[in-house]
C-alpha cells in the first residue's frame, strides 16, 4: 500500500508539470511566433500530436475562417471569417463579433502589446480594434487605387505595427492605427518580413519575377536605410528569417532543369557566410536553437513533390528528405518534432517529422473532416489548432489523459 501511494503521489507531481502552463515570451501577437518569424515553440516542449478532437462553436450564421487563426490570450483565438467578421472566441465560446459590412479582411492578424487589434481590410483600410471589438481606427493605404491591393504580413513589435504593400508603400503604424512614417520603394514589399527586436527591420524588395535580382533591405526602426544586399538572378518567395544576429532567406531561380532555391545565411555585418541550394522553390524557413529547417516544393506542372531539409548554423546538411505532398502550412517547431499541413492526392493531412532525422514520426488524415484552413495556430497548452473554412468549427490536436500523466 505504501508503494502504491508512492507511485500515485509521483504521477501526482508529473501532471502537476504537465499541466502548468507556458506563456509565450512575447510582448506582442504574431504569426510564424513572432518578429524574428522563427515559428520556434521549442520552449513549450513537445507540442501535442496524439489524438484529433473536434468542436462545432457556432450555429448561426458564422461562416468559415479565410485567415489564419491569431492565438491571442489564454485559450483565445482571433477569427476572420468568410462572411465578414472578425471574432474574438474564447473557450470555444464567441464572445464578440465586429462586422466589416461586407468588406472582408485581406491581411492576416496581428495584436500589439496593449492587444489592439490590426488587420488591413479589402476596402483598403487599416482596422484597429480594440481588445472588446470596439472600433478604434481606420486609415486608407491603398494610396494606388486604381489596383486591387496586395500587403505582407503584418509585422507588430510591441506597440508598433509594420505592414508592406505590392506597389512598394512600407508604413509604421502606431498602436491607434495612425500612420507615423511611410516610406515608398521600387519594387513590392515580400510577404513576410522580419525584425531584430532592437532597431532593425529585415524586408525583401522583389519583381515578382523569376531570374530578376531581388534586394534584401535592411532598414532601422524611422525606415532609414541601413544597407541594401542585391541577390544577382533571385526572387525571394520564403519568409526571411532572423536567429543569432544571422538573417535566412531564400531565392528562387528558373533554369533548364525548373525552379531552384539558394538558401542563404548573412551576419550582423551584411556578409554572406553561407549558401547552398536546393531543387526546389523553397516555400519555407523556420529556426530553433540547433537548425535551420527548409521546405520546398517541385516545380514540375501536376506534381506534388516536397522536399525538407535541415541545416546546422554552419550551413551543413543535416538531412533531407522528399515526400509526394505538397506542403501548406509553415513549419511549426516543437522540442523534438516538426509539424505541419499538406496534401496529396487523398486529400489534406497533419504531419510530424524527427527534428534529428527528418524521419516521418505520425500524421493525421484530415480527409474525413469538414473542410479545414489549413494554416494552424500553437496554444499555450501546446495543441495544434485548426479551424473550419466552410463552417465554425475548431479541431485540435491534443494528447490523452494518459500523455497528461506521463513525464515527457
């Protein structure tokens, strides 16, 4: 009897562990996790990836998400939804709903510290709202609107939000929506762009062409140029990414045999350092504390090729490893595992690869499900979240009572 209450006492204590819970060390509300657009949550430990469980939230008249989920506060996410609104869903409860009037959201979702909430509409206007849903601000930057609008992803640090457009506008807004500095350049604005955290911002200037030269700018926090880096014959797809004082970023380049990518690494003094290639246009970059992980998918007309690929900090292939999917999702970084979604010919799926080995270790089928937005979004308790894109549903991937219990 005294071993058994032992016994129970220490399983006692590892859920006790395995139910505290992480708060991100962010002072903002991102996508890719944050700023430096690593998509690293190795500091929650191993995300979760055993069972699927599913949860209708609404029944009326709330459609499917067209952007992806922001993970917002304990157990809240940030929705935009196909028939106009954004809603604020805690618990699987809506608590609020803002309607755009017809008007849907063409950026995704970012937050500021003080959790004002920014996404820019396809009426061309930056919306803020507040915490509650209440409207804060709006302000027009479709400055050239003779043209449909395309922007990046937003960008928010701290009380700031960085956002870029395709006919070249890069604007910093403040936490009410008031645009404080603009800047026009050339060529458009990449879609996902990054910063140090301190007074640099890392963003890609491209033709949205192939064998053009693309320029990755690197501007402080007034958009006082810093330094401009040309790559000779490359578009920049990828996110760039920022780690250790080192920027990753990809280019991709059409040759006879398709599409290739130079994966680059380019230290706090501007310097190349490393580079290497792979045959592929490189979708993809995330980073932890070990390795740079790349994604890429085939060039070829009808074909549903990924190949991924690791790299230490010296630019050394760790492995690689080719699957007839074709990624969706970002790389989304564990301790032990890399995760995301993709499709093949039997319909949409979640997948879990080794870190250390690039081996497939699980993937879940989404075939027999609603239809799903593919993008995920990581919560404090280390699910894997998906929401529904025809109707308001939430699948999560989640552990079992008995992952609970146990110390890993």
């Amino acid at each position: 009897m005294k071993n058994l209450n032992y016994f129970l006492f220490i399983l006692f204590i590892f859920q006790l562990g395995a139910c505290s819970k992480y708060e991100y060390d962010l002072n903002e509300y991102n996508q890719y996790y944050n700023y430096s657009r690593t998509n690293n949550y190795s500091k929650l430990g191993n995300l979760n990836f055993s069972i699927i469980t599913k949860n209708k939230i609404s029944i009326n008249d709330f459609s499917g998400i067209i952007k992806p989920p922001l993970y917002f506060e304990d157990e809240s996410f940030i929705l935009a939804t196909g028939n106009s609104k954004i809603i604020y869903l805690n618990k699987d409860s809506i608590l609020w709903s803002y309607n755009l009037d017809k008007i849907n959201s063409l950026s995704n979702i970012v937050a500021t510290k003080n959790k004002n909430i920014f996404f820019v509409g396809t009426d061309g206007y930056i919306y803020v709202l507040d915490k509650f849903g209440k409207l804060i601000n709006k302000t027009f930057i479709n400055l050239d609107s003779n043209k449909y609008l395309l922007v990046s992803e937003p960008l928010a640090l701290e009380n700031q939000v960085f956002i870029g457009t395709d006919d070249g506008y890069l604007f910093k807004i403040d936490t009410n929506g008031n645009i404080i500095n603009q800047k026009k350049f050339d060529l458009s604005i990449n879609t996902v762009f990054s910063s140090d955290g301190n007074n640099k911002l890392f963003i890609g200037l491209t033709n949205n062409e192939y064998n053009k030269t693309d320029t990755l700018l690197i501007l402080d926090f007034q958009l006082n140029i810093i330094k401009k880096i040309a790559l000779e014959g490359l578009r920049i797809i990828a996110p760039i990414v920022f780690k250790n004082n080192n920027i990753y970023l990809a280019g991709s380049k059409r040759d006879l045999d398709g599409i290739a990518s130079d994966i680059i690494c380019i230290n706090n003094n501007f310097e190349i350092i490393w580079r290497n290639s792979i045959p592929l246009i490189c979708t993809q970059l995330s980073i932890d504390d070990e390795n740079l992980y790349v994604a890429g998918i085939s060039s070829g007309i009808g074909e549903t090729l990924t190949g991924f690929f690791a790299y230490n900090y010296e630019g050394k292939e760790i492995w690689k490893n080719y699957m007839d999917i074709k990624i969706v999702s970002p790389l989304i970084l564990g301790k032990k595992y890399l995760i995301f979604t993709a499709t093949d010919e039997n319909g949409a799926a979640a997948f879990a690869l080794n870190k250390n080995k690039g081996t497939l270790t699980k993937r879940h089928f989404l075939t027999d499900e609603t239809p799903l937005y593919l993008i995920p979004s990581v919560s404090y308790n280390k699910d894997i979240n998906l929401f529904g894109s025809q109707i308001l549903l939430k699948l999560k991937i989640t552990q079992t009572p008995l992952d609970k219990i146990l110390p890993y």
